[in-house]
C-alpha cells in the first residue's frame, strides 16, 4: 500500500516509517504538500536499480562496438512503439 506522509514523520515517527520499508513499502514523503523524497530499502532500491545499470553497462558495450548514434528523438520514438 502507498504510504504518504510529511517529511517532518521522519523525526516524529521514525520507527513508523522503517516498519514499513522493512515490510517492502516505499515511503513517499512531502514537504509543505508536494513530493519531497521517497524512502526505501536498500534492497528495494537495489531491485529496482540493478536491471537498469546492467542495461546500461550492456548499452555502453554495443556503442564501443558501432559507429551508429541514435538522437533523443529516435530513442523515444522507438520506445512509445
């Protein structure tokens, strides 16, 4: 379930906000009603992060292996296909 509280929750109610990262929540945190920052575990980050860093590692050997560059516009354009 989507939690969202004020940022001022980490100083009040600190325990509150680990129980849930420790339960696989993210925590989403504002500051004077808009998005702040968002909590999480480090293995929920690591899950989330890990496939895009491979990826990213994997893009940087195609490009060491080609002479083809791709502008923003073609990359989104693919992408929204």
């Amino acid at each position: 379930m989507i939690q969202i509280r004020p940022v001022s929750d980490l100083r009040n109610r600190l325990p509150e906000i680990e129980n849930a990262v420790k339960g696989g929540d993210a925590v989403y945190l504002t500051k004077n009603g808009y998005g702040a920052m968002v909590v999480m575990s480090p293995e929920k980050y690591a899950e989330l992060t890990d496939d895009m860093e491979f990826r990213l590692d994997e893009a940087d050997r195609a490009a060491a292996e080609s002479d083809v560059r791709y502008t923003h516009e073609d990359v989104f354009s693919r992408l929204s296909e």
